[in-house]
C-alpha cells in the first residue's frame, strides 16, 4: 500500500466534472487498485476510484502527476503533487475476511436451534419472511397455534424497533386472528417498554451469540 502525503490538487472527468484546489492531503493506493484522497476532516474520502483501477505516474512540466482510470464506466482521477511531505510504502500481507459476529443473522440461527429461548412450544417457521409490510425476521407459531412475530435486536432496542412490529402485527392481523409480536433484544429503552406495554406486544430478553476470540499475533518491533 501506498500513501502519501502532500500538498495537491484534484481534477476528476468521468460521470461528472470536479476541481479540488490546493490543500494538505493523504493519498492512499491500495494494490487491488483502489484510489483515495481524504482531507483532514470527515470520515469518507473527498475523491477515489473503486478497486480495478489502474493507476500511473507521470511528470508534466515538472510536475508529478498520479493518474488513475477507471475502464467502465470511463472515469479519470488526477493528482497534481505540489509538495509532499512524506511517503510510506508497505507491503501488506492480509488474507483475512471480516466476520459479524452476533448479528442478527446469527440470533435467528440460534433461536431456530434453540425455540425454547422465546418460550416452551415456540416452532419457529420462516427466517426473513416477506410480508406487506416488509420482511419479519421470524415468523412462528405458538404452542396455541397462533402466529408470533419475531423482530430481533442484537443491541437495545428502541422506539423504531417497537413500531416495526406494530406494523408486521397489524398487516398480518388483517388475515390471522390471535397475532402475537415479541420483540428480541438483548435489552430495551424506557420508551421502548412503555411501547410495547401500549400496544400488548411483548419482549424476550436474548444475548446475541459470540464467538470464542482467537488469539492475534503481535507487532514485536517496528524494523
């Protein structure tokens, strides 16, 4: 990986047209191809390229000039380096995917595995079922029979999150008799409970799952 940093400007051509004068930036190029330029405020970067781009170098009028091209769509990013003041390369050696865990995903997988977690009889019956009112996290039926929606939070829960199976509950309602709502979390707000309690849905406390964390080697020295 590259980076630089330096005094630059920026002139973009592709899908639109953009002009960045001089200023203070950190030029990182990644090998995928991948190009970006951040200004020393706001988290995403000002100008990039997506991974794919091939990026050069060149000189004009004495000028060092890093150019990076987009194929298609045909995008041109160009750097004009005016002074820089310093430059790192670094061999980065990484071949590790980045894993969720205790996402949601993982909490329907669990509750499937495991129904009793919700409450003894529970048959969960379909993990991300589309309704008309959009897609319910897991819909079961109780030992009853009756239908029971499931919205599952792998942190606390709010507002909004009550109000998303209020929904669920009244478009399904309109078709079943007897729906229940439980909202999953690991905990709620205040004004989340005092929601639920309005409106006769109900809560279930569950931890998301984790994962054992594996040991990581560590930097021994800087040279």
């Amino acid at each position: 990986m590259l980076t630089i940093f330096a005094r630059c400007k920026v002139h973009y051509d592709g899908r639109a047209k953009s002009e960045l004068g001089s200023g203070d930036r950190v030029i990182i190029i990644k090998p995928d191809g991948a190009f970006l330029i951040h200004q020393s405020k706001k988290r995403e970067p000002v100008n990039w390229q997506p991974p794919g781009s091939f990026v050069t170098v060149e000189e004009r009028d004495g000028i060092i000039i890093l150019r990076s091209v987009r194929r298609k769509p045909k995008e041109i990013l160009e750097v004009e380096l005016e002074e820089v003041y310093l430059v790192s390369l670094f061999k980065a050696e990484d071949y590790e995917e980045l894993t969720l865990t205790g996402s949601e995903a993982e909490m329907a997988e669990m509750i499937f595995g495991n129904p009793e977690l919700i409450e003894p009889g529970f048959k969960p019956l379909f993990r991300e079922k589309q309704i008309g009112h959009g897609i319910v996290d897991i819909l079961g039926r109780d030992k009853n029979g009756n239908l029971v929606v499931l919205e599952l939070k792998r942190r606390k829960a709010d507002l909004h999150a009550v109000s998303q199976l209020k929904r669920y509950v009244e478009g399904l309602s309109k078709e079943h008799e007897g729906v229940r709502g439980i909202l999953v979390a690991p905990s709620l707000t205040s004004g989340a409970k005092r929601l639920l309690e309005k409106e006769g849905l109900e809560f279930r406390k569950v931890q998301p799952p984790k994962r054992e964390k594996l040991g990581k080697g560590r930097q021994k020295t800087l040279f």
